[in-house]
C-alpha cells in the first residue's frame, strides 16, 4: 500500500467502529495536502487490555489527536497515517489510567499518583479551602482529574474540625447547598448520621444533581441504600445491617476509634449466611462498594515492621510522614496487640463479603484513603486491586474497580476504558495485569490526556 493511503476493516466489538472509519476517511481524503498523520500520536505493537469486554487485543495501534483516542484496533485493520508520530510499545501491555475512587489529597500527592498511573481521583474530605487550593495546583501543572467532595457533612460532635455540622434537616439542607454553590461533585457524609439526616442531605443533593458517598456509622448500610445513596466507604454499616446495631452505635457516639474499633471486631461474628444476604440485597439496590480493602489491612498490620518498610513510602515527602504521626495516632486509638490480631481476623469476613457482593452482579471501585497514614497516593491502587484478588475477584475485575467501575460511578464516560472518544489516559506496562494483577506495578511510561509524563 502507497504511502498516504489507508484502509480500515470494522470488525465486531471494536467500539466506535464507524467513527474511526469516518476519520481515517477524512485523513485519506487529505492526503493530497499536508501529511495525513500531521499532529497525530500512534501507540503500536502493544497488547490493549478492554476492560469492557474483558478481553486482550494484542499487536493494537492506538491513533490519538488532541488528547483524544480517535482510532483503536489490531495492526492489521488499519495503516498508521503517513506524518503520524509513532511509538513502538512492542511487548508492552496498555491499560487505561487508573483512579482513586476514596482519597484524601494534599497538593504533592498530584505528582505521586501520577507516578503511579492514577489519572483520575475522587477526594471525599479536605476542607473546602484546600478544595479549592488543589483545584489551582491542578490547572498549574499536569495532575489527575478531580473529582472532589470539599468538606465531609457529620452530625455535632464533629470527628473533624472542618467538616460541616448538621443537626436538623434544614442545616443539612443548607450545607448541601453552600457545598453545591463550591462546585463540588460529590456530598461526602460522615458518622454521626442519623437516618433522619442522611434523607435530607440525598434529597438535598439530588436536587443539585450530586451523588453522596457514606462512611456510615449512625446509618446501617441496608438503610442507607434505601434513602439513595451513591456509595457505601469502607464497609461501613455492613455488620450494624447484619444486627449488632445498638452496641455499634453506642460505639460511634463515644468516638471516632471506638467506633472503628468496635466495627472491625464486629466484623469476627457476623453471620456468614446474613452477610450473604446483606450483599445480596446491596448489589440489588445498584449502590456501588468502596471497600478500602488496603487500609482496613494497613490498620490491621500496624504490628508488623514491613508496613513501615514498603518500597512506596520513598514517594512519601518527610513533612507528610512527620504529619502522619503513626504513634500518635495508635495512642489515640488505644490499640494493642490483641486488637491486631482481631483485626486480621476481621479480614476474612471483608473480603468474602466483597467475593459474595461482586458475585451477586454488584460493582466495586477501588479506594484507598490515601493518604492518611501510611497509605501512598497512587500506589496504594496497586495494592487494592491486589487485596481484590485474594478476596477472589479476577485481575480483570480488579482492574474494573480501578478503571470502568470508578469511572461509571464518578459519571465520567470518558475516563476508564480505552475506546473511540475517550481520554487519552493509559498506563504502559511491562508484563500482562491479566497474568498476575501485580503487573500493574511495572508500569513503563503513563499517557495523560495524549501527553506522556515525565518518569
């Protein structure tokens, strides 16, 4: 075939077919000016992981333009247009950007989950003038897309000096609206409340068209999913649905930790058969899953010097892990060894819990609280899809968690999935994620937005 000139074959399942079939048309019909390829990125000889249909498309070309993919498909459905500026990614695997869909951010973990091939973050908490401080850091320099919550809403006494305190339904309604009136895009409630609360801030938010994520404490998780919330953070309210409520709740009124601490215990005697049903009736009710698989493990090894020691703390600057103040906070708590040890316990019930809500058709996303203490931006990702795997989800739906079900539940169609139209968002790998979910690390280079950052 002559320099210049192009041919494409629409095969099944190629999404977007007809749209590259249009471009390519354009482009060949250009070819007697300047080159076709002109201001075009090709990405060929990968293999392109689909998380959609969860299949491998190997020796792939990716076609992009202004920070869009504009054609996709193996190397033999198309030519790569002549001026186009090609990159050999032969043995290498592609995957799209992966998000946080539980963070908490400062402004140096931008960078960080970057590094780590996280391109997009939902931030459920860090006040609203830190808010709006990342929202400018964001339009300075190259960072993930935000999607940010500003301030938690929590019932008085506040956990959080910063959040906003709500006692009657019209305060919940007007801090609703002074979050709206911030630009936020989620409603972020925290455990102090009640069900009374929690249905005035869902038909408040509604209203503005925001969604509300839960870490629940006040709300069990049943309930909460009837009055409409978008996503339950955490596990919360799971064990107070399956019938230890009373103590629990008076757990979550003492404090913050007595709380937490009286939920992962719960979690050692919760009845496995009504923990089956719990999920069952979540997945039925559409709310999607943050379960933070990594920091319910973290807290649970704070005994085990290796925490202290992971390779990803490197990424850590020393004023944050001065800030985390790891010994305060186990003070604080009053943890001791004994409560490690039920923590772990605690772990098994977690996870099939998340085996038994996936398999009964629900969603997942993978969260990290990053990056309260000792969790990495970015590279706590890694991690959750890992613990999503031992808990017996596949690598495809683990990487779904961090890529096409995050992306649904953030309502951004053109984040999570490399098809015709999307971002231009991808981690380069090198091995299969498919093979051994801990592939995810080896990541060679990241796209963001048609761009490839700096390593």
């Amino acid at each position: 075939m002559k320099s210049g000139q192009h041919r494409f074959r629409t095969r099944p399942g190629i999404p977007g077919a007809r749209h590259v079939s249009a471009f390519l048309l354009g482009l060949a019909i250009a070819a007697c000016g300047p080159p076709p390829g002109q201001g075009l990125d090709a990405l060929v000889g990968a293999t392109v992981i689909d998380v959609v249909n969860g299949t491998a498309l190997p020796n792939a070309t990716i076609l992009i333009r202004d920070g869009r993919i504009v054609a996709l498909g193996g190397a033999d459905e198309f030519d790569v247009p002549r001026g186009a500026t090609v990159t050999d990614l032969r043995q290498r695997w592609i995957i799209p950007g992966l998000i946080d869909a539980h963070a908490h951010l400062q402004p140096w973990a931008l960078a960080t989950n970057l590094h780590f091939g996280v391109t997009a973050v939902r931030d459920l908490h860090d006040g609203i003038r830190l808010a709006s401080r990342l929202r400018q850091v964001a339009e300075a320099e190259s960072a993930p897309h935000l999607f940010l919550a500003g301030a938690m809403i929590d019932a008085p006494p506040t956990t959080y000096a910063d959040a906003l305190p709500v006692a009657t339904a019209d305060e919940a309604t007007t801090a609703v609206d002074r979050l709206a009136s911030s630009r936020v895009s989620w409603i972020k409630t925290y455990t102090h409340i009640t069900p009374p609360l929690m249905e005035a801030i869902v038909a408040a938010a509604r209203i503005h068209g925001l969604p509300v994520a839960a870490h629940l404490g006040l709300t069990d998780a049943l309930t909460a999913a009837a009055l409409g919330v978008s996503s339950i953070e955490h596990l919360s309210g799971i064990p107070e649905a399956a019938g230890d409520s009373l103590a629990l709740f008076a757990a979550h009124r003492k404090s913050f930790f007595a709380g937490w601490t009286a939920f992962e215990e719960s979690w050692t005697r919760v009845d496995t058969m009504v923990l089956a049903e719990i999920a069952r009736k979540l997945a039925g009710a559409r709310v999607v899953l943050v379960p933070t698989l990594v920091l319910h493990e973290t807290f649970a090894r704070l005994d085990d010097p290796a925490v202290y020691r992971s390779p990803d703390l490197a990424s850590v600057p020393d004023s944050a892990r001065a800030n985390w103040n790891v010994k305060g906070m186990i003070r604080r708590a009053g943890w001791k060894p004994k409560d490690y040890l039920v923590f772990r316990a605690a772990r098994i019930n977690q996870d099939r819990f998340v085996h038994a809500f996936v398999q009964a058709g629900g969603h997942v996303v993978a969260g990290t609280d990053a990056s309260n203490q000792l969790l990495v931006p970015g590279g706590a990702v890694h991690t959750e899809m890992e613990l999503l795997v031992h808990a017996g989800l596949s690598p495809i739906d683990a990487l779904r968690a961090a890529t096409l079900w995050s992306a649904q539940l953030l309502g951004a169609d053109s984040l999570g999935a490399l098809r015709v139209g999307t971002a231009a968002d991808l981690v380069v790998l090198g091995a299969n994620p498919l093979a051994d979910i801990r592939n995810s690390r080896q990541i060679d280079r990241v796209m963001l937005g048609g761009r490839w950052l700096p390593r």
